[in-house]
C-alpha cells in the first residue's frame, strides 16, 4: 500500500495543512509501528523545531478528527498509529513486556472483523482495541530471563 498524503487525510478529517500537523502525520504515516509521542517529537524536531504542548495538541486533534488512533500499553506511554479512516486498515498489536516494544499485527496474523464485532453488540461499539501482551522475537532470543519492568522498557528494534 503506498503511503498516505498527509494533506490528503488532514482534508478528509475536515482540518487544515499546517507545517506542524504534516509533520506529525508523516511521522506516524510513515512508521510500521505505533509510534510514542517521544518518538514522534523526536522525528519531528529532526526537520523543525516543535514543543511537546503543540505535539500533544496535534495529537489529540487527530485522534478526535478519527485519522490517528491512540494505542494503551503495558507502559503507561501512549502510541500513535494510522486509524482506518487514515487509511491503514483495522488491526491488532502485540506488546513485548521485556522492551516495550509495540507491533502492529497484519490482519493475517490476527484475523478478526472488527465489522462484525460492531454489529454484533445490542450497544454502539464505537471503538475496539485489540492488544496481546507477552515476550518478542528478539527477547525470546537474546535468553533474557529478566523480569518485565512496566515503566522502563524501552524500543530496541
């Protein structure tokens, strides 16, 4: 799938392109994984200079506008990724509990429709958020027999 015009999606969602926001979107659009606000400041600021009050503002105006989804960890730390309407499909995440690291799950790996979940419930489902929590690739690996450290995990990928 080519990547998504960050104009494009601003325009859908009703918002203006500014500087500040376009960055923001690249940086999550352009990501294979959710991404932490730290993150995204960091790519950010590589090209412009930003503070977190105005990240954190863009942030929560995308996910109100529904082009961004904001991702619980076992952290406590936010991440950000592409919602269905920001073009990247509905999908799962896996959470390592050793380095923090957070995966998106193609639908493949995770096979779930979300559709009929919606449908299903008497209620209105509004949001669902699909996270497996346990030990990576690259931990299982590395043999590291240390315990999970909500807090101060860190990505090493």
């Amino acid at each position: 799938m080519p990547n998504p015009d960050p104009k494009k999606l601003l325009r859908n969602a009703g918002l203006s392109m500014t500087l500040n926001r376009g960055l923001v979107l690249e940086s999550i659009a352009l990501s294979d994984r959710p991404l932490r606000a730290r993150e995204i400041l960091e790519e950010v600021r590589a090209r412009h200079a930003m503070n977190k009050v105005t990240l954190y503002r863009i942030l929560d105006l995308l996910v109100d506008k529904d082009v961004i989804f904001r991702h619980s960890s076992g952290d406590r730390a936010f991440r950000y990724c592409l919602t269905a309407s920001g073009t990247r499909a509905s999908h799962c995440h896996f959470y390592c509990k050793r380095c923090g690291c957070m995966e998106c799950l193609s639908v493949e790996e995770m096979p779930i429709d979300f559709s009929v979940l919606r449908e299903s419930f008497p209620m209105r489902v509004e949001e669902v958020e699909v996270r497996l929590d346990g030990v990576c690739k690259a931990c299982q690996k590395s043999g590291s027999s240390e315990s999970p450290t909500p807090g101060a995990a860190s990505f090493s990928g």
